[in-house]
C-alpha cells in the first residue's frame, strides 16, 4: 500500500526556517513527480513546489521563489521542503505529492505566529 507521511510542521515565528518531511511508503520516488501543495484556511490547495522524475528539475510558486527549496535525499528516500524567511501567509496546511497516481499525505500544519 503506498503511503505518503509528511512532518515538520508547527508553531513557527515569522523570519522562521523548518524544514518539511515527506515519507513514502511502499515504494520509492525513483521515477516520480513530486510536489508539495498547501491549504490557507478558507483557500484553495495551491502548488507550492515541485520536482520532476528525470532531472530533478524544480519549480516554484511565485510567492515563495528564493524562500522555498525543495530536495529528494535518496539515500534516506526522503522529500524535504526547506522555507526560509517565513511569513505570516504561509500558515496552512502542507501535503506532498506523488505523480503518477496521485498520492497525497495526510498534510502537516503550519502556523506563523508573532
């Protein structure tokens, strides 16, 4: 059964830097997509970053270009997103992606508070 368990999220100040987490399970990422989307209470889910099977290519939204980097380390079969320079819009909820069969995880709240 393929899984996905994101970690890392909480209570972060603005300025802030964590670090997300996202685990498969029941299969690796060697040949997949991944991305990572997030959830503003009372907002759409919105593409926040991803990463493409072949080439590790990334992309980013807008809002977050230059803050958000987002890696596979494959020898821990990990998908990490790094946010630096947090701001307050980025309290929502986290989830990663797997493309193909649209996998998601249970996603991981973030909240930027001062």
């Amino acid at each position: 059964q393929v899984q996905l368990v994101e970690s890392g999220g909480g209570l972060v100040q603005p300025g802030g830097s964590p670090r997300l987490s996202c685990a498969p399970s029941g299969f690796t990422f060697s040949g997949y997509a991944m991305r990572w989307y997030r959830q503003a209470p009372g907002k759409a889910r919105e593409l926040v970053a991803a990463i493409s099977a072949i080439g590790g290519r990334t992309n980013y939204a807008d809002s977050v270009k230059g803050r958000f980097t987002i890696s596979i380390d494959d020898a821990k079969n990990t998908l990490y997103l790094q946010m630096d320079s947090l701001k307050s819009d980025a309290t929502a909820v986290y989830y990663c992606n797997a493309q193909p069969g649209n996998y998601w995880g249970q996603g991981t709240q973030v909240t930027v508070y001062s």
